[in-house]
C-alpha cells in the first residue's frame, strides 16, 4: 500500500455508502483509492486521459464512479475504478 503524494491537493472526495471505508480522492495528481478510511491509499485510473477535477459515486450501487476530468470530459467506471470507459 501507499500512501497520497506529499503536498497532494485534492479536489474531490468520494466515499463509499455501503463500504464507508472506501475512500476515492482526485485532483491534480490523479485519482487515488483508499479501502481502509483513508489510512493509505492506491493510484488508480491510471488511463484516464486526463486530470480528474471531480468524483461521484452512484448511491444504490457504489461500484459504478464518474470523474470530470480537467477537458470537460466524463468517465465511468462500473468496478470499483479498476478501468474506464467514456461517459460522454
């Protein structure tokens, strides 16, 4: 496990409501996830094509993440962020 880089902005934070320890975190060094409440944290999303600016979960079925990325676009993920697809 790892850790956020140091001097991290985060823009946006996004938690899990049926695994609150599920933690999402994006911002200008990428999108982060955490399965122990923010205590260390993983790179993931790697393939995005851009900046995340925002993060979102569905409510009712939290696996399924949407990031705005800095170009305007959307991107979905419907696994928990392993990999993304276009939204747009």
């Amino acid at each position: 496990m790892g850790s956020l880089p140091i001097n991290t902005v985060v823009r946006s934070v996004a938690v899990d409501t049926i695994t609150p320890e599920r933690v999402y975190a994006a911002g200008p060094a990428g999108l982060f996830r955490s399965d122990d409440a923010g205590q260390t944290w993983i790179p993931t999303g790697e393939e995005l094509p851009a900046e995340p600016l925002a993060i979102t979960l569905d409510p009712i079925e939290p696996q399924v993440l949407f990031v705005l990325l800095i170009d305007n676009s959307v991107w979905r993920s419907t696994d928990g962020a392993a990999t993304w697809q276009s939204a747009d």
